[in-house]
C-alpha cells in the first residue's frame, strides 16, 4: 500500500512528509508526495503577466522541489513517487487518495500556503470530511511519541474517541484493524453531560456537579465494553470516561495529551451526503486544539458489518402483580440465555404499607430498608418453574412510585439489561401495559430491545 502526503514545501509540510516517510518505513508502504496546484482565474486583459507562463514555472518549481525531498528520502530506504495535481486543493488530494487507494492522507497544520493551511477554517473540515480514506492530521509539534513508535523506540499508545454512534464503530473498526496487525496500547475516551445522564439513570447526587459520578461511570463503561468488544492482538485496553460541561473538542484533545498517547483517533460517518465527525462540530475544536497527531477515520465503505447472533444475559420485567403483567414474566425467561439474570421490577404505590426503596443500586444514602416479606414472596412467585435448571438467577427490586416508564428506563440503563419485557392488553393499537401507556414511553425511550408481550388478560 501507499501513504499519501501533501506538500507545499514549508516548513509544516516539511514535517509532515518527514513523519510520513517514518510511518511509511514502518509499515512497510510506499510514499506518495503531492504537490496541489489551484489553476489561477485571472481572466482579466488588463493582468499584464502571463498567466500560463507563470503557472508553468510554479509547478516545474514544484516538480524540482518533490525530486529532492524524493532523492532524500529514497536515500534514507523509503520507496518514493511524486505527484503534481491540478485543480481545487482538496478534491485533488481526495481523488488521488482514492485513485492510488492509499492506506491514509497526512496533511500538515499552521502553514499558509495551498495545502498547508489545511487547518485554518473549512478547508481542513472538508478534507476530513470527503476523503474516503482516514486522513492524519500532523502537528508542528507534539508527534515525538509516533515517530519514536515508527522507528522502533517506544510501543504503541493510541487514543480513541468513542460514543455509541455509527461514527465510533468506525473508529473501534480501524483499531480492531490495527491490532490485528501489530501490538498496540488504547485508551478509549469517553465524556458525558451529566443532566442527561442523571436523567437517564435516575441518579441523584451530592457530589461536585464537574467530577465523575462513580454511579454514571460504571455504567457507561459497562456499555462501552460492550459496543468494542473483545478486541484482537496484545496491549493494555483502558478507558477514561468524564464529565463535561464545555466544548467536547478542546477536552478530547486534552484527555489524549493526558494519557500519554501517540495519537488521537475519531471516527467519521456519512449523513446525507456529507460526512461529518459524531457529536456534529466536535472536528474542527479537536484539530485545533491536539497536541498529538489526529487520525480522522472515514472508511465507512471498507469497514465490515459484524453480523452476530446477540445474546440476551440480564433480562428486566416489570410487574405490578397484576395478572397482566405478572404473565409476561415467564417470556422474560425464556429470553436469557442459560447462565444468565432476569431482574423483577415492582413499582410500589406511594401511599402503600409496604412502599421501599431499593437501596441496592444506590449507594452512599444509607442502609437499606427490608423489602416487605409479602411483596417479595408474590414477585419471587412469579419465578417459573425450570428457571434453576438452565442456572438463572432472580434478582427483586422494589421501588417507591413515580412515573412507571422512566423508573423502568432508569433501572434498564443503571442495571446494564440487554432488553426488557412488559405485558400488554394488546387493545388499542399497541395496548396497554401496567398503568396507562405504559408500553409506548417505554418503547419510545429504551435503547435496549424491548418484548411486549400481548394478548394477555386479567
């Protein structure tokens, strides 16, 4: 394979091809070095020099420049070719990425000129964003760690931006790539606006608004582990997970300066033709503000849809002891695979005897109260028979009333389940289940697979 690198013979540029050159070696590749030349559209009689002319002398100087980086390069065991493109700056590199079908474009930052001032502005969004290759994104300053990696002198250590997107899966793809290949050290990194996840997972909490919740955390990684999987080859797998209240490019860019990585990874998507990096603007804040070199992934096309058969471990049912409700809890069952967990879900009436807390997701507000003895027994009733034969375990929450949906949704998200199953009258439509339109708001917020169970009578 070939590495693409684009040049406008200053300095940053310069430093560019010089690391392109180290990670060509590395990687066994060959070097393509461009020079883009944007056709001048001076039309005007009045321009008393010869356009032509001119242009015909910046690339026979551009031609010369390219045999010399080429002759220094080739001297130093590197395989070199050179390219002179003409027309708009970024759809050349664009097409002669895609025509040469290189393993990634390096372009470098800070510089003025026709490709050097890839980053001021759109232009360098747009690179990122239409190539159909990953583009890295070379800094003046702050690449020590990858060329040490590319000459041999240090391991790996990349960074990986990571949500739950399609974007993601992008970026947890090239890894898994990488890996597969070489050994390689990854620190996942992942923030999170509390407001939105307190209100997802029902959590109240005393300390500092700008510190992690340790509730939230867990959670979340538990999810994020999930969504990369296992991935293949040698090398520490970590992830950071924080709080942030700011502009997300700006921290992303800190996080990996923070963890020592050698280079920070996002993932790119294609929506509605144009491609855009998840969480929308998060691209041009990161590039600005990295110390370390950026690898935007854009390989949609080329990253191979995982099709597996999932597996359902922790299965959560709602029930008000109705029976309605209480007949879907045997479905509930047959959905978890052997070894697995079926959590009983009861939402007790505010104003009932033996309304509680469910202390067990929650820690740090004091000891739990008993479970009523009498609610308890009726949930764990509900237990069919068989359940202890394929090894599935029972876990009761009880908790004190509110709104039924959103206490499902929250227990769903805190409890980690991988789908949830509720009881429905199957009228109206979708029906109902336990109280109102239970049902729909459950289905509506779930980001797990949800199993009405219809049909069911009182």
């Amino acid at each position: 394979m070939n590495i693409l690198v684009a040049t406008d013979f200053t300095k940053p540029s310069e430093h560019a091809v010089q690391l392109a050159a180290a990670l060509a070696k590395r990687l066994g590749d060959g070097l393509i070095i461009a020079y883009a030349h944007e056709p001048s559209t001076v039309t005007s009689p009045d321009f008393a020099v010869d356009v032509e002319a001119l242009e015909a002398a910046v690339v026979q100087k551009a031609e010369a420049g390219l045999k010399q980086l080429a002759r220094d390069l080739v001297a130093n065991g590197v395989s070199v070719q050179t390219r002179v493109v003409r027309g708009a700056v970024v759809d050349s590199l664009v097409k002669l990425g895609h025509d040469e079908q290189a393993r990634f474009i390096v372009a470098g930052t800070h510089a003025r000129g026709t490709v050097g001032r890839l980053l001021l502005g759109s232009v360098a969004e747009r690179l990122v964003l239409q190539a159909d290759r990953p583009v890295l994104v070379a800094r003046g300053s702050g690449d020590e760690g990858l060329r040490a990696w590319a000459v041999g002198e240090r391991p790996l250590h990349v960074a990986v931006a990571v949500d739950l997107s399609v974007a993601s899966k992008v970026g947890v793809e090239w890894i898994r790539q990488l890996r597969a290949a070489m050994p390689c050290d990854v620190t996942f990194l992942h923030f999170y606006w509390p407001p939105e996840q307190f209100a997802r997972l029902g959590i109240s909490t005393e300390a500092a608004l700008d510190a992690a919740d340790p509730v939230t955390v867990a959670v979340i990684e538990k999810e994020l582990r999930a969504f990369v999987g296992e991935l293949p080859g040698s090398g520490r797998v970590a992830f950071k997970i924080e709080s942030n209240w700011g502009e997300l490019g700006s921290h992303l860019a800190s996080a990996a300066s923070d963890v020592d990585a050698d280079l920070l990874v996002m993932g790119v998507h294609q929506r509605r033709g144009a491609k855009r990096l998840f969480l929308g603007s998060t691209v041009a804040p990161t590039l600005h503000a990295a110390i370390v070199p950026v690898l935007a992934v854009s390989r949609v096309d080329e990253v191979a849809e995982r099709t597996q058969i999932p597996t359902i471990s922790q299965v959560l049912v709602a029930t008000d002891l109705s029976n309605l409700s209480g007949g879907a809890v045997p479905y509930a069952y047959s959905l978890v695979e052997r070894g697995g967990v079926v959590h009983l879900l009861h939402v007790a009436d505010r104003n009932d005897k033996h309304s509680v807390w469910d202390f067990s997701l929650s820690k740090g507000k004091g000891l739990p109260l008993p479970v009523a003895a009498e609610i308890e027994a009726a949930l764990r009733a509900l237990v069919p028979d068989g359940a202890d034969r394929r090894d599935i375990r029972t876990q009761v929450h009880v908790v004190e009333g509110g709104r039924v949906s959103t206490l499902i949704l929250q227990h769903a998200g805190r409890l980690g389940v991988n789908a949830i199953c509720v009881g429905s009258h199957g009228a109206g439509g979708l029906g109902k289940v336990l109280v109102g339109s239970v049902a729909q708001q459950v289905l509506e917020g779930a980001t797990v697979p949800v199993f009405v169970v219809r049909g069911l009578r009182a």
